[in-house]
C-alpha cells in the first residue's frame, strides 16, 4: 500500500496529466461531431480486426465442443431424415423401414488400423443405449459392428478386421456379397461371394444392404478399384476401396435398430428348428 | 520573507493575473478573427503558460492550463481542443525549459528575455511549436493531413513568436 502511495506521489505529475488529456480527450471524441466519426471509424476498425483475430483464436479452444455439437446435429438431423423419409414411404420391409433405426454421435477415444484384428473404442456405453452388433458409420461411410459393451464405452469390430464380415451390395444391382479384409491394405477390403454372372465393373459403388439389420441399407461402404475372375472361379474377386479413412475416424454414429430383440428371437427360433 | 518583499510578490501574482486576464481577451477578440493565407492563425495566450513563474508547481500549471483553455473552447465554441494543447504544454514546460535554459537561468523568478536571453525565444518557440502542433493535430485528426498541420503550426508558430517577441521588446522599453 505505501508503495502504491510512494508510486502515485513521484508520479503525481504525470498521473495528473493523464487524467486532464483523458478529459480532454473524451470532450474532444463526443462533442465534436468530425473528431467524433474519424473516432468511430477507426474504433470500429481497431475493434474488427481485433476481434477477428481473437475469434479466429478463440475459435481453436471451442474446436472439440463444437465438433461434438455438430455431430450430436448431425444424428438428431439424420433421425429426423429418416423418420421424413418413413412417413413418406410408408410401406417398406422392416429392415428397410428406416424410422428402426436411431443414431448415436460418439467420440472415438482409440483406434487401430495397424494389426489384424482391428478394433475402436467409442465414448457411449450401455448408458447411452449402446448395445452390442449395432453398426458404427461416418457420414462417409462404414466403420464397424459394436462388439461389447461397458457403461460408458464399447468396442467396434473395424470393417479392417479379418473376422469381420458385412454384408454388402452394388449399388443399382442390388447384387449381395460379403466385404471381408485381407489383412493388408488399411485403405481396401474384399467382397466375396459375388457370382461369374453379376457385371461388376471398376468404379461401381459398394453399400450396406440392410439385409443383417444391423446397418441401414444404403449406407457407403466404398468403391471398387479391382474385380477379377479366373476362368474356372465361381466367384470374382472384388477390391474395394474404402470410402472412410480409419487412420483419421474422430466423430462417427453408432446405429441402433429399435427392433434388434424382435429380430434376434425370430432369428434364433429359425435356426433352433 | 520580508514584508517589502512579500508586497512584491502579492504585486506580481496581481500582474500576473491581469496579464493573462489581458492575453485571453486580446486572442479572443482580436487574435481569433486572424487567418492569414489560411495558414496562420495565431494562438498568443501560450504565453500565460510559457511566462508562469519558473518555480511554480507542476501541478498548478496543469490546472491553470486546464482552466486557460477551457476558456479558450469556450469562446472558440470547440470542446477539448485547447484544453488537451495548453494542458500538454503545461506538462512539458519543464522538460522544455530545462533544454534551453542553463542552471543560472533557472535561479531566476520568471521566464522572459530579459531573464533567458535569446534562450527565452528557443524556449517560447518550442512551446508555442508544440501547442499548435498538438491543436492542429486534434482539429486534423487524421495522419493524412499530418504535411498540412505542419506546415500551419510552422507559420502559426512564427507569427506567434513575432508578437511575443513584440511584446518582449515593449517590456524592455518602457524599462
């Protein structure tokens, strides 16, 4: 305190000054009406480009929020498609009665695509009413099968996994195969089981077909790169790309089918006959 | 103090208020009406600062130069104008003083020529110099006309060493 005071007493002088000018600044800005729009003009300037600048740093620090409310948005917007699409459409296969299906945002919190068995872990658990062979997808495309579940995280089978296995189709053909990896390229998987018959060709789009209710039909999976067949093969062999990077998965949106236990029962009554 | 001495004082402290009192009404009526060329408008009354008695506090200089030109905006009908000008003159009086004249002159009760010599003029001028300019400046208020407040403080600033330099030799003569 007597330092503020020994502070204030050597600089009495100045201190005065700068109280007078302030005032007589002040008078000069508001009661003069040019020095009082060159004032505004610059103020506005110096204010712009200063906020600018903060927002634009700012913006940085609330990057992790905002992108989790774009993509709580983005699976309130897609329920919302699919409940329009629904009541447009009203007639439609269960699986592909798409008001089934609801949408999860999660927050990949690990993930692998450098092993065989590849594997992610999303932040929602049961609590959020993730339960196990729910589909995992980006708006770009697939991700994977939700294996097992815990409170507040669950695991995700990645299409790169060699056990996995999904069903898919080409888009307008309606022809099925089952997409599987090979364990080598983290950016290509393989659809198998696609007959001599079917005219595949480089470049055809490969979606879900919604036939295991665990994905909506139609969602992306990738494109194809290579299709072969020797000529004594039954079945072409199918490169696909994948239209997901896994390297790069941070937001995607766990899909759960409202009438998995009704599926599951009459599926396990079909096979236990 | 002796009584004769203090008598003295008080008479000084009167003339000196009745000169300001004098400056203000003369830049006022008179002085205010200049404009030569649209370059040179004189601004006298900086010479109530500038002739302040030498060891007057700092502080009261502000003030009294917060008053001055207050009066000046006033019959000036500007807001702040003068106030910020003669208050920034008032700040610097010292620093300006000091730079020209030498410690003998500073023993001294009031700056003026007989007292500073030429000194006076470099002093006068410097504070007269940056009064106009800081004037000039804020009635500008822009960087873009910065070559033409110059140029007006520099003529303004001659001008209005010519009538204090004026007034110095009348001094001088009725001695």
């Amino acid at each position: 305190m007597s330092q503020l005071f020994r502070f204030l007493s050597r600089y009495n002088h100045f201190i005065l000054f700068l109280l007078l000018e302030v005032i007589a600044f002040t008078l000069i800005i508001n009661r003069n009406d040019y020095q009082k729009s060159v004032f505004s003009r610059i103020n506005t300037q110096v204010l712009g480009s200063v906020s600018s600048v903060t927002s634009s740093v700012a913006d940085y620090f609330s990057l992790k929020s905002d992108n989790a409310f774009l993509a709580e948005e983005n699976a309130a917007l897609q329920n919302e498609l699919l409940r329009l699409k629904s009541s447009k459409n009203p007639v439609s296969a269960f699986a592909q009665s798409d008001s089934a299906f609801a949408f999860t945002s999660a927050k990949v919190v690990y993930n692998t695509v450098n092993r065989f068995q590849n594997s992610l872990i999303l932040d929602k658990g049961s609590t959020d009413g993730v339960r196990p062979n729910m589909g995992v997808v980006t708006p770009q495309g697939v991700v994977g099968i939700v294996e097992s579940v815990s409170k507040h995280f669950c695991t995700v089978i990645s299409v790169l996994n060699i056990e996995s296995r999904i069903s898919g189709k080409v888009k307008n053909s309606n022809y099925l195969g089952s997409i599987s990896w090979d364990g080598k390229n983290t950016t290509v998987v393989q659809m198998e089981e696609m007959p001599r018959h079917v005219e595949i060709k480089m470049g055809d789009t490969i979606v879900t077909s919604g036939h295991s209710a665990i994905f909506m039909e139609g969602m992306m999976i990738g494109t194809v790169i290579k299709a072969e067949i020797n000529e004594n093969d039954a079945y072409y062999k199918v490169d696909v790309r994948l239209a997901n990077r896994f390297q790069a998965l941070n937001y995607v949106t766990i899909v759960s089918f409202a009438l998995r236990d009704e599926y599951d029962e009459l599926q396990k009554t079909t096979i236990n006959e | 103090m002796t009584n004769c001495k203090r008598r003295q004082s008080m008479n000084n402290v009167f003339w000196q208020i009745l000169r300001a009192v004098l400056l203000l009404f003369v830049q006022i009526v008179v002085l205010n009406n200049i404009q030569l060329f649209g370059m040179v408008s004189p601004f006298l009354y900086t010479l109530i600062i500038i002739t302040l008695p030498i060891k007057m506090p700092r502080n009261y200089v502000m003030l009294l130069g917060c008053l001055i030109g207050c009066v000046m905006d006033v019959f000036t009908n500007s807001y702040g104008f003068h106030f910020a000008a003669t208050v920034l003159v008032a700040y610097a009086r010292p620093f300006l003083m000091k730079l020209f004249a030498t410690r003998e002159n500073m023993e001294k009760l009031y700056p003026s020529y007989t007292n500073f010599g030429n000194a006076f003029y470099y002093y006068a001028f410097a504070m007269v110099f940056l009064h106009h300019f800081c004037l000039f400046a804020i009635e500008a208020f822009s960087f873009y006309y910065i070559g033409l407040v110059l140029l007006k403080t520099l003529c303004s600033s001659v001008f209005t060493l010519i009538l204090i330099w004026g007034i110095e030799t009348l001094k001088i003569r009725r001695k």
